[in-house]
C-alpha cells in the first residue's frame, strides 16, 4: 500500500503452491488466466492442495491459480519455475479457496526480493476488484526499495526500519494472528510485535483492524520483482 499508482484495467483471474525453487531469472512462466468475473463458487483447493505438513500447516499454494484470484493488472503475475512472480502495475493477488477466511491463524510462505522491489502480504484482507486493499493489514516486503519502511513492517502502524534479510535468497515471512496480536518473524526471528489498543475503529483510507479475513499478495510497481512460494496456513 504505499504510494499510489493510477494504473487502471479490471480483470480477474484465478491464481494457487510452490515446492521447487527457481532463480531471480527465470525459466519457465504461466501467465495469470483472465476469467469474466469471480465465480460464484471461490475455486476451492484441488486433489494437489490442503496437505497438511508435520507442523499443522495446510498448504495453499501449489504451483497452479488454483485458490486464487488477481484482481486489476493480470500482466503483474505469472507463476514461473513453482512460484507466484510479481512484476507489474499495482496488482493484488487473493487468497479464495476453502479455508478461507481467517480470524486466529498462522501464514507461512517462502520469499524472494530483486534489488530496489517492494511487495506486501496481506492478513484479515478482502478481494476487490482494484486499488490497495482496503480491509485487514499489509506486512511489508522490501529490503533496498527507496521506501524506508522494511520487511517486517506492520505498514503505516508500526514500522521496522531495520534490513534483516537479503535481496536475491530467499526468507521465510511467518505471520501470527492471534486475538488482538500481530507477530512477524524473518527466518524464524521475531522482528515485529504489535497489539491493537482497546477500541481500535477502521481508518477512513485503510481499515487497520482485526477482523476476519484472507490472503493477499502484492504486485507494487514495475520496477519491482518478487518471487512468492510455499504459501501454508494453519488456523489456531
């Protein structure tokens, strides 16, 4: 959610886990399909989807748009070698399938930054069809872009200004939502706390509250590139 781009364009698409783990430069891509609208029924996981690892993580992303639905700017997303790849206009990229939506949970996924990109996973978030999203919170991804709040970043609440991990390898972004308490952990550190104050209301431009919600992940801009993988969730 940072500055704003008037990027305009409505299309939407469906989007889905990544086990292999592909370079900077990739290989291999899928484009993002383009659908006429949201379907009445959220594409729920495929027989590739909702293994459940040792730890009580569901996986959620499988290499496929399975579960998932980009809403403005479907060129900012491709699936290349196993991964979402982020690399256009501001575009947002919702979690849909089954085990939405998500109140008291954990979000594991596995992360890749170009030098100079920025990005986003959202928490409590709802799809809409353009603009930063509005509902839940944004945890920020960004380790060299000129914005000086970094990963680990609970955005415009409570910032990090310190780097903790490197462009070009990738990083485990691990988000925990429990109660009234937001955890981010940076390859198992915990680098960023926050509890929300008694009667905390949404914000008129961003909603900045707990509620109940799903996943989103974040296309900034064009001169970003980012690498999303591994994406599980385990409800608490």
């Amino acid at each position: 959610m940072k500055h704003a781009f008037l990027l305009a364009a409505t299309a939407l698409t469906f989007v889905g886990c990544a086990t292999s783990t592909p370079p900077a430069k990739t290989t291999k891509t899928t484009a993002a399909p383009t659908v006429a609208s949201v379907p009445a029924v959220p594409g729920a996981p495929g027989s590739r989807l909702g293994k459940v690892d040792s730890e009580g993580f569901t996986t959620i992303f499988d290499g496929t748009w399975d579960g998932w639905l980009v809403n403005e700017l479907p060129k900012s997303w491709t699936i290349a070698d196993g991964a979402f790849r982020a690399n256009g206009g501001r575009s947002h990229c919702f979690y849909i399938g089954s085990l939405a939506p998500f109140k008291d949970f954990e979000v594991k996924l596995d992360i890749l930054t170009e030098p100079g990109s920025n990005g986003g996973v959202y928490i409590h978030t709802k799809f809409q069809n353009e603009g930063w999203p509005w509902g839940g919170y944004e945890t920020q991804v960004n380790q060299t872009h000129t914005d000086w709040k970094k990963s680990g970043s609970i955005y415009d609440v409570k910032d990090v200004k310190e780097v903790f991990v490197k462009d070009n390898e990738w990083y485990t972004h691990h988000v925990i939502v429990k109660g009234n308490n937001i955890k981010v952990f940076l390859n198992g550190k915990l680098v960023n706390e926050f509890t929300e104050e008694p009667g905390r209301q949404p914000g008129k431009d961003f909603e900045r509250k707990l509620n109940l919600g799903t996943i989103a992940l974040q296309s900034h801009d064009p001169k970003s590139v980012v690498f999303y993988k591994n994406i599980r969730v385990k409800k608490l």
